[in-house]
C-alpha cells in the first residue's frame, strides 16, 4: 500500500518561494534520523502530492560528506524488504538478498571492510514520475559484521536553496515539518504565511 502525502502552498507563499528558486524537499527517515535529501522539485504547484512504496535497495558507499556532499553508490545494489539480509562479500559485491534480520529492518552483512550501508527507495512526485533514489547513508562507517537499517513511515517537507536529490542534510532544517504515517496512509499539509498546518 503506498504512502502520500499531499503539499497545499498558499498562493503569496508559492510566488515568493519560486521567485526566490527555492526548491521543495522531501526525506524520509531511517533509524530515527534524516541523512539525504531523497526528492527535491522546482516545478511544484499550490496543490502537491508525493508517494512512495515499500520498495528498497541496499548499497554501500566509501564515504559520507555531512550536510550538502552528492551521495554516490560505490558498490551495487540489490533489491530488499524488511525482514531480509545481505551480504556485501570481501570483494565487496552485494549479494541476492535472502530472509533474515529483524522483521521491521534491512540488515547488511558487512564482510568487506569499513562501508557507510545506503538504501534507495522509490517515490512519485508532483509531476508524476516515480524514481529510485537514495534515501539514506548512515553518517558513520561500519566495520565488518552486522548492520541493521531500519525505515520508519515519516518524511520531512521543507524548502531549500541551492540544493537537490541524493545530497546530504542535517537534522536541522528550517522551514519544514515533519509528516508521521506510521499508522495512516495519508496526510495532507499546508504551508501558508511561512508556516506549516497539518491535518
């Protein structure tokens, strides 16, 4: 079952925020923090929807710049459900992921060496186009053993400058809310006078 939520922008609000090229964000939060900016739009409207499906894929990447680097999947990826494992072998080659793990979490067997875990997951936009893109990057490398990656069903909405998908972010954005689907399918919000409101 996809999750959405949907953006209403009040009129004076979307004139200034794209005269001022702000472009809107989402996130999506995984083991309690947000990392990467997952979707980010310039053509969005006064009325907005985003979804996204239950649909993963785990990689690993040599590093992590905090708060604005480009994310970059420096192994490959496989497909991936909560529930399931996999192991990044000494080569550092991403296997089939098989059952295993924590039902609610994505476990990566880390066989290589020092690896910073990253999932990519699939979500549709205001213009209509569903894309699979990073997610997440866990800010800190992992040594070899197990690492276990867990999604939670919020997401952060919030306006940016200078700023798109698969880039880096800290836990501290201004304009934004924070959108809690754990237990609904749907949420709408709306942004007027600088402020968020949710329903």
């Amino acid at each position: 079952m996809p999750k959405s939520v949907e953006i209403q922008i009040a009129l004076n609000d979307l004139e200034f925020l794209k005269a001022n090229q702000y472009q809107l964000c989402f996130a999506r939060m995984v083991n309690g923090v947000y990392t990467v900016v997952w979707q980010s739009y310039s053509d969005y409207l006064q009325d907005n929807p985003f979804s996204w499906l239950p649909l993963y894929q785990l990689f690993g990447t040599n590093n992590f710049t905090a708060n604005g680097g480009v994310v970059t999947m420096d192994t490959n990826s496989v497909s991936i459900a909560p529930g399931e494992q996999a192991v990044l072998d000494p080569d550092g080659n991403m296997e089939p992921a098989v059952t295993g793990g924590p039902a609610d979490g994505i476990t990566m067997i880390n066989q290589y060496g020092p690896i910073h875990p990253g999932l990519t997951g699939v979500s549709t936009g205001p213009d209509g186009v569903e894309r699979a893109l990073p997610m997440f990057v866990a800010p800190l490398a992992i040594a070899t053993g197990t690492d276990v990656l867990t999604p939670v069903e919020r997401v952060r909405v919030w306006f940016q400058q200078n700023i798109g998908p698969s880039t880096t972010t800290n836990q501290d954005v201004s304009m934004a809310v924070e959108l809690d689907l754990t237990a609904v399918d749907l949420v709408r919000t709306t942004y007027s006078q600088g402020n968020w409101s949710t329903t």
